[in-house]
C-alpha cells in the first residue's frame, strides 16, 4: 500500500470517528445506537486495514462483506488521482 492509500486510510478514519462522536453528543434519535455499532465495525475494519499495510500483523484484516467497496474506492481513487495525499 502506497502512501496515497494509506492517507486515503486515515482521512476516512478520521471521518467515522468525527461522525461517531457526533452520534455520541445527540440527545436523541431512533437510529443513533444502529448507526454507532455500524460505526465500529467500520472504524475496526480500517484501522485493520491500516496495520496490515504497516506490518504490523500477518493476519487478513476482518472487513465485513458491507465494507468491502471501501477498499475497492481506495484503489479507484488512487488508480485515477483522487487521492489526497498528506
């Protein structure tokens, strides 16, 4: 994984974390604890995905079959120069 990738990684990391301190703040709401579980298991998928590309396990990540687009949108994003790089 390239550094493109891995910023692309952490940018989106950063964004679930963002929105789930968000559901954590709201008051109310019929979907909050829904869309905070979902929102683990995003953020435990990238941060595997992260430590894989680090070295830092030999282990496949988990990424939950709902998940599976997000790496296949990193490397479309890298392959066409939508990646941000940090």
């Amino acid at each position: 994984m390239n550094a493109s990738e891995m910023a692309l990684l952490r940018t989106k990391l950063r964004e679930v974390n963002i929105e789930y301190s968000a559901q954590v703040r709201m008051q109310a709401g019929e979907g909050r604890f829904a869309r905070m579980g979902e929102l683990r298991v995003e953020r435990q998928a990238l941060m595997a995905l992260i430590a894989q590309a680090r070295g830092e396990t030999r282990e496949r990540p988990r990424i939950p079959p709902a998940l599976a687009p997000l790496k296949a949108a990193i490397q479309y994003a890298v392959g066409h120069g939508l990646a941000r790089s940090t």
